[in-house]
C-alpha cells in the first residue's frame, strides 16, 4: 500500500508519545489563552483577592502578590499574552519571509541580490538590542512588541523558502508546469509551495518559542506589557520579592508555566522534523 | 585565496550601509524629533527651533544621513542625553569590563561544552548519551532569568559563597566575576552541546572512522584523533561567529551583577530612552557581528577550499 508523505508523518507522530503528549499540553495552553481572553477563566485578576503574600493555599494555588491579588489568575493572563504574541508575531513573520524568500529564489537576479541584502543586513543587528531599539521607538507596549518581534523574525524562513525554491524550480514538476504554459504565479504558489509547507511547519513552533521567549525578556525589561501581567512583569516584580522576603511562589509560577510551553514546543517542533524531513 | 577575501570584504560594504540605514531611519525618522523629548513639556517654541537647528535636524534627510556617515567614518558617535559625554569614549569604557566577563566565560563554555558533546557522542544512543540530550532540551527551555535570579539568590544571597554583585577593576575583580561567569557557562551549555554533538556525530558516521575502527584503533583513538579533528571544523567557525558578541556584552547578566560593561551601558540606555547611545550601540554590535562572520568564512574557506569556488 501506497501512503502519502502527510500520511506518514501523521502516523510516526502518532506512535511518538512524548510528542503528543506536548501537544496535548500546547493545546491547554491555547484553550487557557482562549478561555482567558473571553473572561471565562482568571477573571478579577487585576482585583485584591487576599492578604498580601498569602503563601500558597487551596483559595490561591500559587499565592498572593505585594498586593493580595491571586497570582495563579495572573499565571493564566500571562498565558494569554504570551500566546498571543507566540501566534501574532509568527502570523506577521510568516507571510513575509514566503513572499520575499520565494520571489528571490524564483526570479534570482537582482531581485534575489536585494532581498538578500536586505535580509543580511537585518540579521547582523544583534537581536536583543534591535528588539529594544524598536520597541523604544514605536512607544512601549504589547502593539509595539507584536510589530518588532513580527517584522524581524521573518529572516530565518525567508532564508530556508528562497533556498528550497532555488531547488525546487529546476525539478521535473515545475519544468512541465512551465511547459504546460502555467504562469510564474501559479507555478509559485500551487506547485511548489505546498511542496515545501513541512519546511515552514517545522520553523513555526521554533519561531513560536522564540517570539515567547522574547516577549518576556522585553516585558522584564520594561519596554514590554504595560500593566498587564505578562511572565516577564511577574518575574521583574517576583526579583525583589524573593530578596527582600523570600517570597518565591509568583517567580515559580511565572518561570513554570513558561518552561512547560517551551520545552513542550521544543519537543514537539523536533518530533515534528523527525516526521516530516524525508533527507532522514 | 586573496580573490576570495577581497571579494568577500567588498561583500560587507553594503551591509555595513544597509545597517546605518536602518538605524538612521528607525531613529531619525520612525522615532520623530527628539527635540521635544530632550527639552521637556515646558520648552518653548523658540527653544525647539534653537535646538532643532543646533543638532541639525531642520536639514534634508539626505544631508542628515550624509552627516551620519561621515560622523561614523571618524568614530564619531555624539553624546550621550543623558550623561552628555562622548559616546565613544563610554564604548571603549565599557569594553573592559564585558571583555572580563565574556573571555573567561566563554572560553570555559567552549571547553566544557566539547568535552561534554565528546562524551555523548562517545556513549551515542545509550543512557549517558539520552540522559544528556534531555538534560541540554531542559536546560535550554529555561529563561535566563531564572538561571541568574536563582543563581543570584542561592549562591549569593543564602549561601554567600559569592558577592551579590560589583565591580572592580584588576585582579581585585575577579570575585565580582565568578558567579556571572558561571551562569554564562550554564546558560551556553546546553544549546552548545546539543550543537556540537550533532556535528560530531554527524562526523562518526564517514567511511574514514568505519576504516580508523577496521585497522583496529581504540574508541577513544578514533574520536579523539581522527573525529574530533574533523568535527573541530564547524565548531571553530560558529565560535569565531560568536566572537563579536564578546564585545557587546550580556545585556541581563551585566544589569543583574552590577558590570559597567557595554550590556550596562545599553540596558541603562533604554531605560532613559537615550537614542544615541542605543543608535551607536547597534551600529557598533553589527559590524562587529559582521566582522565575526566574515571571520568564520574566511576560516572556514581556509580549511575547506570547495567554499571559495561558489
């Protein structure tokens, strides 16, 4: 019997049980962030819950802050905005890196000369300081972390698109699409770009990881949310709670409910590369 | 060979003008007139003129980015808003204090991180090999904040085996340095090892090993003397890439530990929104990032000559 490639990736993934158990987490993660954002879930968690510095109980899991207020509330809005970001960014990166990575590997030429160059010139800026110099720029806040993180991550599969199309477009296929007389856009976008979706599925959950990671740092720094309890927040304010009084339960919650999405992902965007590259 | 530098040298210059670009119209252009946040909400429209014309930002873009050009042809990076020195002689104040951190740890990070991959890939696919790709996926899964903040807290603060943070110049120095130095390692390792065993492993599977092992030469022999070698190749060339970020730094590590370094520098810069000191920190970060690069190719080149040929 005869099975696709898709098919076949399905079923390795299927027996890979560390793999979908991560999906299974990712997955409550995004019905947390969903429920969250509709107010089903953590609602009041900007309200006084409690005394201040209630150690953890059954009323508040994770305790209470400086101020009372349920910290495990505020794990789940940080889930929230750490998602969104996750999801928007790769959302904005995405569909530039297809669109500037497939016209510079099909046309080449001078098209190719200057998105190349525009590609290598925004990745020798050191990230870091080229996320902070952007959103210092356009006004800090959660809108200014979307569009720096969004419109800067795009290079890495705009690098992997432009190589895969170079490839691509020599092959059989695409030479006898060129000879049925198929336009240069079509050929792009229903041959051989379906070709090479497993590609930017992989780079996905890596991009996504990434995109979480930066958010927190930039919110620490205090360029990120405003307000909001995103991770990064929680662990700035935890810092001097843990110092000064040894309050530990909001930099745990916080770093927790981080290292479980990430590791998840990064479990699950390798077992994916194992499933779907067929160089192995 | 020369043919291949000079044309990969040539191949920077745009960059390096694609960089000032980006920086000049993020700041110049997106970030609008600095004008009013230097004066204040009280300045008056004479005093706004005054200083527009007196930073020269009533000129031309065209001519302003000229002007930037040649400002950075001469190292030239202005003043600072908020200390009002010389941004280059801030650079070059700070590059003591990263480079002090950023060498020692570094070099350690590389050492261990290869000895650790050897080991792995020595045990390839048993426990001790499974055990440590879990160990380096958990590892680089949490934040490096958590790695200073409980660094800090536990082996600073509790035990106080450390000081909590400082600097001092010299010798004097050196126990200001430790425990940074060592959050840096642990925060490298496991991305490092991960890397580095692949290519290692990547390497023990050529038909030159299968012949090491058939003439009958001990594992340690065959990855030692002859996988090793070969694997150093990618190794050396990413180490060589990360050079530069020597120079620049670790933005949280020196904030955290009180290192007046370049990552101080920068950090301090954003929380006083001071542009021309975060503008010439990224001009500064990307040509030496550039640098790297173009260091890692030409030493990549110069053991594989098949890359001078595309």
């Amino acid at each position: 019997m005869h099975d696709s490639p898709t098919r076949k990736a399905i079923r390795q993934l299927k027996r890979n049980k560390l793999a979908l158990f991560c999906l299974v987490v990712i997955a409550l993660y995004c019905i947390i962030a969903l429920l969250t954002k509709t107010g089903l879930l953590a609602k009041g968690y900007g309200e006084i819950a409690g005394v201040s510095y209630a150690s953890p109980s059954w009323d508040h899991i994770f305790g209470t802050d400086f101020l009372g207020r349920d910290v495990f509330k505020r794990v789940l809005v940080g889930t929230r905005i750490a998602m969104s970001v996750g999801l928007i960014t790769t959302l904005i990166a995405i569909p530039i890196g297809i669109f500037f990575g497939s016209l510079a590997g099909y046309y080449r030429g001078k098209v190719d000369d200057i998105i190349v160059w525009f590609y290598s010139t925004l990745d020798s800026i050191p990230y870091l300081i080229l996320l902070l110099a952007l959103t210092l720029v356009l006004g800090k806040g959660l809108t200014a972390v979307f569009i720096a993180i969004g419109f800067t991550s795009w290079v890495g599969i705009c690098r992997i698109v432009r190589s895969e199309f170079i490839r691509q477009k020599e092959l059989d296929y695409v030479q006898a699409a060129r000879a049925l007389g198929m336009g240069h856009i079509r050929i792009m976008v229903v041959h051989i770009l379906p070709n090479i979706f497993h590609l930017i599925i992989i780079n996905f959950s890596l991009m996504f990881v990434s995109a979480i990671k930066a958010e927190v740092i930039l919110s620490f720094l205090g360029v990120g949310a405003q307000g909001e309890p995103s991770w990064g927040i929680m662990i700035s304010d935890a810092r001097l709670e843990l110092i000064g009084r040894g309050v530990y339960w909001q930099l745990l919650g916080a770093t927790t409910a981080m290292f479980l999405i990430i590791l998840c992902f990064s479990i699950f965007a390798d077992a994916l590369r194992d499933a779907l590259d067929p160089k192995k | 060979m020369i043919r291949y530098i000079l044309r990969r040298i040539l191949y920077t210059i745009p960059l390096v003008l694609g960089v000032t670009l980006i920086t000049f119209l993020l700041f110049n252009v997106v970030g609008g007139n600095p004008v009013y946040q230097m004066l204040g909400k009280h300045a008056s429209p004479e005093e706004i003129q005054e200083l527009t014309h007196q930073l020269g930002l009533d000129k031309p873009l065209l001519v302003q980015y000229v002007d930037y050009l040649n400002d950075l042809v001469h190292l030239e990076f202005g003043r600072s808003w908020t200390t009002h020195q010389k941004i280059t002689g801030m650079i070059s104040d700070g590059l003591g204090p990263s480079l002090s951190l950023a060498i020692p740890a570094f070099l350690f990070a590389a050492l261990l991180s290869i000895i650790i991959s050897l080991v792995a890939a020595f045990y390839r696919n048993r426990f001790y090999d499974r055990l440590l790709v879990v160990l380096c996926v958990i590892g680089m899964s949490v934040s490096i904040l958590v790695y200073i903040i409980a660094g800090q807290y536990y082996l600073a603060y509790v035990y106080d085996i450390f000081p909590i943070s400082g600097y001092e110049s010299g010798w004097a120095g050196i126990p200001f340095l430790i425990l940074p130095a060592l959050i840096w390692v642990g925060v490298a390792l496991g991305g490092d090892v991960r890397f580095y065993r692949t290519v290692i492993l990547n390497e023990t599977s050529r038909d030159y090993v299968l012949t090491a092992r058939a003439k009958g030469l001990s594992e340690p022999v065959v990855m030692g003397r002859h996988v090793l070698k070969n694997a150093l190749i990618p190794i050396i060339t990413s180490l060589a890439m990360a050079l530069p970020g020597l120079f620049t730094g670790s933005l949280l590590l020196e904030t955290f530990f009180g290192i007046p370094g370049l990552g101080s520098l920068s950090i301090n810069a954003i929380n006083d929104a001071d542009f021309p000191v975060i503008k010439a920190m990224t001009v500064f970060g990307s040509v030496l990032y550039m640098l790297g690069n173009l260091l890692g190719d030409l030493m990549y080149s110069l053991v594989d000559p098949r890359v001078r040929m595309e």
